[in-house]
C-alpha cells in the first residue's frame, strides 16, 4: 500500500466510524431523532461527495501543491467576501 492509499484509508478509518456512530445516536437513541433538515443536508452532501471526491484526489495527485494552496486561499477569500455582502447576520 503506498503512502497516499494509507492516509485515504486511515481518513476513511477515522472518520466513518465517528459519523456513522453520530448518526446513530441522534436517530435511535434520543427522543425526537435526526430533524427531516439532517437528513435533507446528508443527501444532498452525499451527492456532491461521490463525484468531487475523485476529481479531487485526481487533482491533488496531478497539480503542485502551491496551486492547490492558491486555490484554496482564492475560495476562502471568496466566501467571505460573499458572506460580508449577502447581509447575513
């Protein structure tokens, strides 16, 4: 297993189990369960997760680090720009 199939697997070995435990325990073990919201917001998540996902690890393997820093700078940038003008409270 290279280095870079290990970090995927132990990000996925981490944080499966927390979501999946998260989930259970709201849904089954508390009185009111998941709000109809959660799950609108997961399905709509699970969607874009499935396809970026690959294009993302495509990306990452294929472009220097410096621009995927300068990308992720040039987003942060744009969201809080876009948040400071919506007149979001």
């Amino acid at each position: 297993m290279s280095e870079q199939q290990h970090s995927h697997f132990c990000l996925l070995a981490h944080t499966q189990p927390d979501t999946f435990s998260g989930v259970y325990w709201r849904e089954f073990m508390t009185a009111g369960g998941a709000e109809q919201d959660a799950w609108d917001y997961w399905a709509v998540c699970m969607e874009i997760v499935v396809v970026m996902a690959p294009v993302g690890s495509f990306l990452a393997s294929h472009v220097h680090r410096q621009v995927l820093a300068t990308l992720v700078y040039i987003l942060d940038t744009a969201a809080l720009v876009s948040f400071t003008n919506c007149g979001c409270s």
